[in-house]
C-alpha cells in the first residue's frame, strides 16, 4: 500500500518505519528540513530501540523517503496520516494548530481521493474538525478516520509490531477494509485484536487508556506513603495486590511520579475537555494533583536526609530520561530534583547513558555531566538513582561505597534490597520501603 506519513516526531517516525518494514511505500514528510536532511542520512534524532537499523534498512531498500513537500506525499499516497505534535496549550488543552494547519494544508493539495487518518493523540471532536478543514479548501472526496496510538517510549518498534490492539474509528465499512489490510501483517495470529468502532469512542479511548495507567501509577505513590508511615514495605504490597487478577501487576510501581511527553499532557487535555463539555473528572483531577506532589518526593528526601547539610553537597544523579530506553527529559522527575538541588545551593553531577544532550539543552552548564556512573557518584554526599537503566540496577556496590563522599542513596525506582544495602553500609532510602522519611 502506499502511504504518507505527515510528521517526523516520535509517533509518526515509528509509524512510517514499521509501515515500510511491512512491504509498504512510505513517503514520511517534515517541514523541518535539517531534521528531513539527517534522516535522508540515516541520523535519527530521537533514542528509540531499533528504530534506526529500521529507518536505515528500509531506505537502503527504496520503500522509505523523507521528503519536506506536503503536495509529493499526498501525491504518492493512498493513505494519509497525520501524526504531527499536539502540545500542551496555555489552558491545558491539547493544541490543536499544527493538525488543523496540516488538515487545511491537505485540502489544499488534494488533487484524487484519500482516507485522512488521525494518528496524533487529540481530544474527542478532533476528527470532525479535520473532516471539516479539508473539505473547508477542496471539492475532492475523502474519508476521515481516527487511529490513536498506544506506543511506549523505549519499546516503541516492539509495540507497533507487535500490537495488544488496534482501534479504528470509522462507520465507513470501506475505510474498516482498508485499514483491516494495512495492519493486518501485524496481526496475523490475533485479528480479535483489530477494534473497530465509531470515531468518537476511538478518540475517547486512548485519552482513557492513558488515564487508566496514569490513576494505577498515583495510587501506587499513595500506597507508598502510607506504607513508609506505618513501616510496611510497598515491594511486598504490590506482589499482594498485584496477584489479583481483577487488579494484575502492571503499572503498580511506585516511584517519582509519571512524566514523559504523554500522560502529564494527556492528563491534562482529558480533565480541559471534559470541563469544556460541563464535566469534572474529580477522580483524574486527584490523580494529576497526587504526580504534581510526588514530583518533589526525591527533593524532600535529599533535603531530609542531608538537612542544613545540603547547601554546598554535591549530589549524584544517575538517569536524566523519565524512564529508561529513551533520551526524552520531558517531565523528568530529574528536573524538579535538579532544579530544586540548584536553588539550595547544591552542586549536581549527573550521569545518563542516553539523555545527555537533552539535558544539556535544559540546564546548560549549571550541571557536570560525567561518562560514567562512579564518576557522577565520585565526592557526592547522596546519590540519587532517578532512572531504572539496567546498567544501574547491579552496580559494584564496594566501588560505589568507596566513590560515594556519604553513603547516603535515595532510589525513586526501588532497584535495591534494602536489607543488603544496610549490610552494604548505605544508608539507604526507597520509595514506601518502610522507613519514614
């Protein structure tokens, strides 16, 4: 099949590569022409596992191109998506004026019949006003269809391959056809997993998929309050809950608080459109309030922990990402850390395998930022483990011991035993490990 892919950010570059991996034409289109230059390179400009072999393979192969002209795309394509950013506005909405731009730019261009497809995460309604921007500047037909994605940083490739579900918002049962060929390599033994319904529900759906894990994840830090309380080790607690299977394990872990470039703006845009349609979701209202708090749980261990102490300490920092397998610093739990650390007077040494240079842009040279973990863990009075990267989660704990100024280590990722630990000589702090902080 022939498709275009309108946006070469973190959605639509993964979209257009795995398209391509399945045999199809993919034209992928930016405005931005340095970024449409590296990628002709072969650079990819975001850390994503696998993406770019992927990238690299299928333009060897002359099933990918990069092009900057909107009028090349549509005109190779049978298929359009748009998957272009949709940040957060003033009022926490979603901005919506780089898909409405992209929508009447399409109208413009439109010369044949296309199937629009809405692949950015927009608020319900969006699909309409699409529809309703496109036909605002062409006579020619089209259809609309909205197509959310479910995709997680770090195992993006992995998850578009190899899907849990597909929602397709149509009631056009030619555009369910379409739709049902264009995917269906990816589910070749599971095609229960194709969900087809209408555009409205889809649109509310990855809202509400986001909201779901966003309210485990806050109950967790809640649970973990009460159990550093009244002595209880939330590790122990999860496997309890989580052995229900009404209930499960995933995303009932506790730590610092979600961030990244999804469920704070998505938390966000659904708690503003429900209000703009005369509702209020207290429950997700809580939710956003509990991460809002649990984003300065890591400070107040620090300050805690080193009191009067911390103004001139040096701190160590391993994992700069919001999580690990990706170079996104986004509502990192790291930035509230660092920039609280900096206002008291703190030097901060940081080490992460693969956000460097994203935090570089952030806070410049007001941090060190060291090649390896013993080196940001040298002369500091606490090390504060912020990211699960695997390499952190088995150190050499006699080199860290010895590196370490105090051996004083606040892990917002629970990676280590704390029994072990006190047997190691570190003073240690997790998240609802069971010792008041």
């Amino acid at each position: 099949m022939r498709i275009a892919v309108i946006g070469t950010g973190y959605v639509g570059l993964v979209a257009a590569a795995c398209f391509a991996e399945t045999g199809n034409d993919v034209v992928c289109m930016d405005r931005d022409e340095e970024k449409i230059a590296r990628l002709r390179r072969g650079d990819v400009p975001i850390h994503e596992p696998g993406l770019a072999p992927m990238v690299q393979r299928n333009q060897a192969d002359g099933r990918l191109v990069f092009t900057t002209a909107l009028r090349e795309a549509l005109e190779h394509a049978a298929v359009v998506f748009i998957a272009v950013g949709t940040p957060e506005a003033e009022d926490g909405s979603a901005d919506l004026s780089a898909v409405l731009a992209v929508a009447r730019e399409i109208g413009r261009a439109l010369t044949s019949p296309k199937l629009i497809v809405t692949k950015s995460t927009v608020p319900v309604g969006t699909a309409e006003r699409v529809r309703q921007a496109i036909a605002g500047e062409t006579s020619v037909p089209f259809s609309i269809c909205a197509n959310p994605e479910f995709l997680k940083q770090g195992a993006a490739v992995d998850d578009f391959m190899r899907p849990d579900r597909i929602i397709v918002g149509s009631d056009e049962p030619a555009v369910r056809s379409v739709m049902a060929e264009l995917y269906a390599p990816f589910i070749l033994r599971g095609g229960e997993r194709m969900i087809f319904m209408d555009i409205a529900s889809a649109e509310v759906t990855k809202y509400a998929a986001n909201a779901m894990l966003a309210t485990r994840i806050s109950f967790m830090n809640q649970i973990a309050l009460l159990c550093e309380a009244v002595g209880a080790d939330v590790t122990h607690v999860r496997h309890g809950i989580g052995s229900d299977r009404r209930i499960g394990r995933e995303f009932l872990y506790p730590g610092p608080g979600y961030g990244g470039s999804c469920l704070p703006k998505d938390m966000k845009a659904i708690l503003r459109a429900a209000h703009d349609h005369g509702i209020e979701l207290e429950l997700l209202r809580a939710v956003h309030t509990v991460n809002e708090q649990q984003r300065q749980v890591l400070f107040r261990k620090v300050q805690r922990a080193l009191g009067a102490e911390l103004r001139g300490a040096t701190i160590g920092i391993w994992g700069l990402a919001f999580k690990a397998d990706t170079d996104d610093i986004r509502s990192s739990p790291a930035v509230p850390l660092i920039d609280a650390l900096l206002a008291c007077g703190a030097t901060v040494q940081a080490h992460d395998p693969e956000a460097i240079a994203s935090a570089r842009r952030t806070f410049g040279d007001r941090i060190r930022y060291l090649e390896t973990p013993y080196a940001a863990a040298a002369g500091a009075h606490a090390l504060v483990v912020v990211t699960e990267w695997r390499m952190y989660r088995t150190p050499d704990f006699a080199r860290l011991r010895a590196a370490l100024k105090r051996p004083l280590i606040i892990d917002a990722r629970n990676l280590y035993d704390p029994d072990r630990m006190a047997a190691s000589g570190f003073e240690y702090y997790g998240i609802g490990r069971g010792r008041p902080r």
